[in-house]
C-alpha cells in the first residue's frame, strides 16, 4: 500500500512540472496543490500546466489527491510526535 502511495506521489510530482511536494509542504501545507484537484483536475490552475500525464477529468484522479493527504497526515504525524 505504501509503496503505491509513494509511487503515485512521485507520477504527481513529475506531471507537475518543477513540483517538489516537501517544499509545498513547508510553503503553504499544499493549499495550492489541493486546489488542483478542484472538478477532478479541470480548474483554472490545472489548465496551466500543458500535456499533464495525469487521469484530469477521470475519478482515478482523486487516488492522487488521496495519496498526498496521506503524505501531509504523515508528515503532520511525524511533527507532533517530534515535538511531544
């Protein structure tokens, strides 16, 4: 399961030309990434990356915007059990 998780995470950052989720993270706790995922991916700020090797528009879409709620619960996890 992980490793699909993480094998999905990595597909997302690809097609997201320049994307480095750890940076987004840190940035805005993927406020602006979530927001690609709005209508399945066919929203003003999807339409700027071109060619985007991703499901957009398909119910297969939201496993991705799954997968990286997943990887924020686990970073925010391993922040408070760093700071108990």
């Amino acid at each position: 399961m992980q490793s699909d998780l993480v094998s999905r995470l990595k597909r997302f950052e690809k097609a997201i030309k320049n994307c480095d989720i750890d940076e987004q993270y840190r940035s805005d706790k993927y406020k602006y990434l979530f927001s690609l995922f709005e209508n399945k991916g066919i929203n003003r700020n999807m339409s700027k990356f071109k060619g985007v090797d991703l499901p957009i528009g398909k119910y297969q879409f939201s496993i991705f915007k799954y997968a990286l709620n997943k990887y924020r619960q686990f970073l925010e996890d391993a922040a408070t059990s760093t700071s108990e």
